[in-house]
C-alpha cells in the first residue's frame, strides 16, 4: 500500500516534468485537494503527539 506522503511526492516529480495537476492526480489516484491540505494541530497538540510517539517506540 502506498501512502498519501508517497502519493505526494509522486505527484510533485510529475508535475515537475510538465504534466498538469488534474492530470497527475488521476493517474495516482490522488484526490486533489489532498494536495493542499494542511494539519491544524496546535503547538500543544503537535508536542504531546510528538512525546506519544517517543513513549510508543520505546
């Protein structure tokens, strides 16, 4: 499975080589607004996400 992340990444080398976006998002079968979403997570929010993902890995 293919993550959205590699999905990105994939659509940004493409679209790099000349091909429009609508274009390069079907042919991942990303949706396009993926490609501009943002994550709205407040500092604390992104701090205690960050101290949960040390404590996991441990």
């Amino acid at each position: 499975m293919v993550s959205s992340q590699q999905k990105q990444a994939a659509v940004g080398d493409l679209i790099g080589q000349g091909l429009s976006k609508r274009k390069v998002c079907e042919l991942v079968q990303l949706e396009r607004k993926e490609l501009y979403y943002e994550s709205k997570l407040s500092e604390e929010n992104q701090q205690t996400t960050v101290y949960l993902k040390e404590i996991a890995y441990q």
